[in-house]
C-alpha cells in the first residue's frame, strides 16, 4: 500500500468547455458537446465529434504559442495553466516540479496538413512540417512554456495513458523523485484517428449512448486535462486542496489488440488492485466515472467487471464521454479532474442518450446531475487498446 497523493488542483479544456467550471455548467445544463465536423477537415462528416469550439487561431491566444504549433499541444498548455492557477502554488521554479503528460497523436494534424504540400513539391519544408509528430515532442513543447525542466515525461498506451500518466506522478511524489508533478493528457482530434476508428467500425453516426442497449459506437472528441500532485511537505498547511488520489493499478489481459475481453477481466483486475491500494472495499465507493465509450464490447466488458466487483447493485456510475466524447490519450486526465471534483464538491454526472438498460447487466448509469453528495471515494476508470487497463481511486482528507 502507497500513501496517498494529494491533489491541490486540475484544468480542462475540450468540447463542452474551455475550462473546468464551463464543463461542470454543461453537465448541469445536459449540454453534450457533439456536433457536425467544423473545424477538422476530413471526407466522413457523417460522423458527430466532440470539438473544442475554438479555432487554431483562438487556441494560440488562449496559450500563448506560436500558430504554426501542433493543436494538442495548445490544448495541452491551456489545461495546464489552468491546472496550476487552480492550485495556488507559487511560480514552478520553487518546487521540484515534473511534468508527466500523455497522448496518443502527437503533432499528426501538422503532419496531415504538411503532406499534400510535400507531396506537389518535395523540396520544401521537408523537416518543419513533421518537427512536431512525435508524441513526446508535444510535451517537451508544453513543458518549455510553462518553466519546466525537472523532470519530463511521455506516457503514450493509447485510452488509459491519461490515467497513467497520474500513476507514474503519484510515484515520482512517493519516492522523493519530485515535489509537484502536473499529470493528465492532452489529444486533437485528428483525419487519421477519425479513419481509424471509422476502420475499426465503431464509430457511431448519432450521438454516443454509452452503457445503452442501443448503443452502436463510440464519437470521438478532443481536449486536455490535468490534475496537479503535490508532496505531504507540500500540501502541508495549504487550504483548498481537491482530493487525494488514494489508490491506482494497471492490468493487462493481454486479450486482443483493440477489444477487451468478454468477461472484464483487466478490467476487473484493474479495479480490484486499486481497491487494494486504497485500503478500500468496493461498499466504500461512491461514484463511479466509468470508461463507457458506447461501443459494444467496451461497455459490456465494463459492466460484467463491475458487476463481477461490486454485486447487483454497484455505486452510482456513468460516463463522462456521453459529453465530451472520446478523447483517447486526454481522456483519463480529463475524467481525473472530473473525478477529483466529485470527492470535492459531492457531484454526480449525468449519462446523456441513455433510455434503455442492457438486458446484460443488473444496474443502468445515472440520468441527472446533482451536487453537495458525500462522496467520500470515487473511482474513474481507464481502459485502452491492447487490454491496457487503468483505475484510480479518488479520496477526501487522504481517507
């Protein structure tokens, strides 16, 4: 068992708001986020998305960076500013401060956008329209703009690299490795993450509807979230702080390169091991944020792992992609923040599109948004392509 790691504040941006307390007024408004395609451009506009509603152009404003720089990485920036405003501490300087951030594209929208250039005249911009690809360049770019040089890190396992990224924060903290650590993810939506998964034939043409009978796929969104993990020496005497992160564990049942297995087991052992860290038993969570992506074998994978868990009658659950789509490497990070808020401010989020129960399962996510709920430990789960399977346990007071 890991002593737990405070939380002493997180940002978001994605497509339901540009910052933490605008996503928290669409959950209360029922304001998910899926539209048309608008500012992507890409031959299937059949398919509903979850954009940031903001132009490259604003994006460079809102952070500060160059226009010509890659769309995750300003998504990136915003949320983790805001992350460090939302804590209070003093400039980044004075700690030992680390930044462990996770994606999944890197600068592929740069890439994209070079290439047809490229290919009508080879001779030019050969190195600057790529600079950005990779994934760990986009963190390097972050970390440049906000003062960091302590210690840098990529996290890239696809859905549950967000969530990781938090895993590997809390034990730079623990093993004296760091002081302060902003951890999350970021990712822009991208042409070749949308034909992708339109490959894959999970994509829905409607609004997603996670843990639905009805379901058929997932929508795709995009955005940045991070939480900032501070050391007890830290946290000591400081007023405000969200949450503790209490317990974490990854799984991989090794099933299948993009689905999970029929039974949940990763999941379930993810879930198990997080438990078992936190020193908890399943009776003592409140909510549940769950990895609900609205695709078949997602969601009953899942719900057969929770149910498996935690009986007939699990906690109070739904997923948060419901409004804010999938957005791959930032999705962990994203739910952290939302998760950390929940033990904080007692709030339980709503499921958008659900009507009907999979006939599969004994429990159905929760419909309608409320506040001031004794939520005293939440879990939020993560689950990626390759059976890599994350949990974290939120906590008050380090309980």
């Amino acid at each position: 068992m890991m002593a737990p790691t405070w939380i002493a504040g997180g940002g978001v941006i994605c497509g339901i708001g540009q910052h933490v307390q605008a996503c928290v007024q669409a959950f209360q408004r029922m304001q998910p986020g899926m539209a048309p395609l608008q500012f992507l451009r890409s031959a299937h506009t059949a398919f509903p998305v979850v954009e940031v509603k903001a132009a490259n152009d604003h994006l460079a404003q809102l952070s500060g960076l160059p226009l010509s720089t890659a769309r995750t990485a300003m998504l990136s920036l915003i949320a983790a500013r805001e992350a460090w405003t939302s804590s209070g501490l003093d400039e980044v300087r004075d700690y030992r401060t680390a930044f462990v951030s996770a994606n999944t594209v890197g600068g592929m929208d740069k890439t994209e956008d070079f290439f047809p250039a490229f290919l009508q005249d080879q001779g030019k911009g050969r190195l600057h329209g790529v600079s950005q690809h990779e994934c760990g360049t986009i963190t390097e770019v972050v970390a440049d703009a906000l003062g960091i040089s302590h210690h840098i890190t990529t996290i890239s396992t696809a859905c549950s690299s967000g969530a990781n990224a938090l895993m590997y924060g809390a034990r730079l903290i623990h093993n004296n490795l760091a002081d302060v650590v902003i951890a999350g993810g970021a990712d822009a939506l991208t042409r070749f993450t949308l034909n992708g998964f339109n490959t894959l034939m999970i994509l829905d043409t409607a609004p997603s509807r996670p843990f639905d009978d009805s379901r058929r796929g997932l929508n795709l969104g995009e955005g940045a979230g991070y939480v900032v993990l501070v050391s007890d020496a830290v946290a000591k005497d400081r007023k405000g702080l969200w949450a503790t992160l209490s317990g974490f564990a990854n799984a991989n049942d090794a099933y299948h390169q993009t689905a999970s297995s029929p039974d949940g087991t990763g999941n379930y052992l993810a879930m198990q091991g997080a438990l078992h860290m936190a020193g908890l038993q399943p009776a003592d969570i409140r909510y549940i944020n769950l990895h609900g992506t609205g695709t078949q074998n997602n969601d009953l994978s899942e719900g057969l792992a929770i149910a498996r868990l935690f009986g007939n009658t699990p906690p109070p659950a739904s997923s948060t992609k419901s409004f804010t789509g999938h957005t791959l490497g930032a999705s962990g990070g994203i739910e952290a923040v939302f998760a950390a808020l929940s033990v904080r401010d007692g709030l339980l989020y709503p499921n958008a599109q659900f009507t009907t129960q999979m006939k599969e399962l004994p429990f159905s996510p929760i419909t309608t948004f409320s506040a001031g709920n004794d939520l005293r430990h939440v879990m939020s789960n993560s689950f990626g392509f390759g059976g890599n399977c994350s949990c974290l346990v939120f906590s008050k007071g380090g309980s």
